[in-house]
C-alpha cells in the first residue's frame, strides 16, 4: 500500500529530473561557447532573459514586494549569487562537466561547517568525519597534477564558497514569498552584471543570439523546475536524488565534449556523494525531529 507522500515524491522527482536537464544544458551552451564570451557578459544574459520571462508573475504578486524587511540580506544573497554565477560560467569552460558538479557537491560540507560558525549550529564528530572524506575525495577527483587550466579550478573553489554564503543567507529569509527570492534574483544579477558587461561586452553574431539566449531561458526554467520539485517533494528524497546530476554532466561531457573521466574521478566522487549524502541525510532527520517535539 503507498504512503500519501509517495505520488507527490514521484511527481517531485519528474521536476527535479527536468531541473537537471535544463541546467545542464544551459551549462553546455556556456562551455562551447564560454571562452569566446566574457563571463560578466554571459551572467548578464542569462539574468536579464530571466527577468523577463518573471515580469508578469512580478506584476501578478505585486502585492507581496510592499514593505518588505531584511533587504540587507536580500542584497547579500544577490552579491554572493552574482559571484557564485559569474564563476561558475567562467569555471565551466575551462573544466571538464563531471569534475565541475562534483566538486559542486561539496556545498553540503561547507554549509554546515559555516551553519556552525555563523548560526551556531552543533556539528558532531561524526559529521567532521564526513566533511574530511568529502574533501579528500576532492583532491582524487581533481588530481591537480593533471588538471589542466588552474585559473577554472580556482574559479570552482570560488563558486562553491560564495553558494555556500547565498544558501546561509537563504536560511535567514526563509519567510520570504518565492517570486521575491526569485526577483532580487534576478534583477539584482542583472544590475550587479550590467556595467562590467558593458565594459567588456563582445560583439555577438546574429546565429549566436538564440543560442545566449537560451542560457537564459533554460536556466530559468530550471529554477522554476527545482521550486515545484521541493514543492511537492520530501526534501531527504530530493537531496539523494539530486546526485542524479553527476550522471547527466557525465553522459553530456562524454558525449559531446569527448571528455572521459579517470578511475581517481569516479573513486574522489563516490567519496563527496558518500559524504555529502551523510551531511544531508542527517541534516534531514535533525529538522524532521524537531518538527515532531513542536
């Protein structure tokens, strides 16, 4: 017999799986085209697409922008986002697909480590274990005397450090209504991108037009993807199957960018997902106790 939260678990995994392939082929069109286009310039596209196609549902929540507090926070999760994209596009040209997610998924062990620090949250030693095994599995998977482009492995480390302040930051605006989160978004990308854009803006080919656009549009359908999956999903479930990605970027990379990932890759990865799921998992059943003694 199934549980009630089975069905709504199946329909989540549905979003969540079109999340992944959304963003992963917005990621693809950044690395073919990434080293021809400044990064600034790429996050400024993608955020600028986005705030239009979020402009009516803007208009139709209108109401829910009136007297808004904590818009120091609100600007401080939009200046680490602008920095966490603008690296992120500029890492994905330079490194392989597979490599660029998995180290991707050691935002779990810096978010705790920075819950901890800044939120006062009680880490066990069990979970520093963890976090050792998950960036142990880092230096397998990166094997920095083979990677090539060292300036797209910095820029990695930087995105995964300035998400890991965007999702603290999102833990203390968790009352606010999605279409805000989503707003400041996207229209604090765009402002923030803007200038150096323009500053550094490279011409774009009419045939080349759809193609940046579409980062945009399959970028913020993702998102759109991501926020109905954790609507109708149990978040444990999700974050186990979020792993999924590393199977997408993998195939995608192989497939198209003749890229074929070493033995030490998948031994360092099965190392982050191990420890990351760990981090999650318990994270997971830590929240779900105290929902029950409330």
């Amino acid at each position: 017999m199934q549980s009630a939260a089975e069905p709504r678990n199946q329909a989540a995994a549905l979003w969540l799986l079109a999340d992944m392939a959304l963003n992963i082929w917005a990621l693809s069109i950044v690395k073919a085209i990434g080293l021809g286009y400044p990064a600034f310039q790429l996050v400024f596209l993608r955020a600028f697409v986005g705030l239009l196609i979020m402009l009516p549902f803007i208009w139709r929540q209108r109401a829910a922008f009136i007297g808004l507090p904590d818009l120091h926070l609100h600007a401080l999760r939009v200046g680490f986002s602008a920095i966490a994209l603008t690296a992120s596009f500029y890492a994905i040209a330079r490194l392989p697909l597979a490599l660029f997610t998995a180290i991707s998924f050691t935002r779990p062990i810096l978010t705790m480590i920075a819950a901890a620090w800044l939120l006062r949250e009680v880490i066990t030693r069990d979970k520093w274990l963890a976090a050792i095994i998950g960036f142990i599995g880092v230096i397998i998977a990166v094997n920095p005397t083979e990677v090539a482009g060292d300036w797209g492995l910095a820029a990695q480390v930087v995105v995964v450090l300035a998400a890991t302040g965007a999702v603290i930051t999102t833990r203390k605006l968790v009352a606010a209504p999605t279409v805000v989160m989503m707003t400041f978004y996207t229209a604090g990308l765009t402002i923030l991108t803007a200038p150096v854009a323009a500053l550094t803006w490279q011409p774009v080919t009419a045939d080349q037009w759809p193609v940046l656009l579409a980062i945009g549009v399959f970028a913020q359908s993702a998102q759109f993807c991501f926020l109905r999956a954790h609507r109708y999903g149990q978040a444990g479930f999700l974050s186990v199957l979020s792993y999924a990605s590393l199977v997408f970027s993998t195939t995608v990379g192989f497939l198209v960018f003749d890229e074929v990932p070493t033995v030490g890759f998948w031994i360092g990865a099965a190392l982050i997902v191990a420890a990351t799921m760990w981090i999650t998992l318990w994270r997971e059943r830590r929240l779900r106790r105290q929902a029950d003694l409330t």
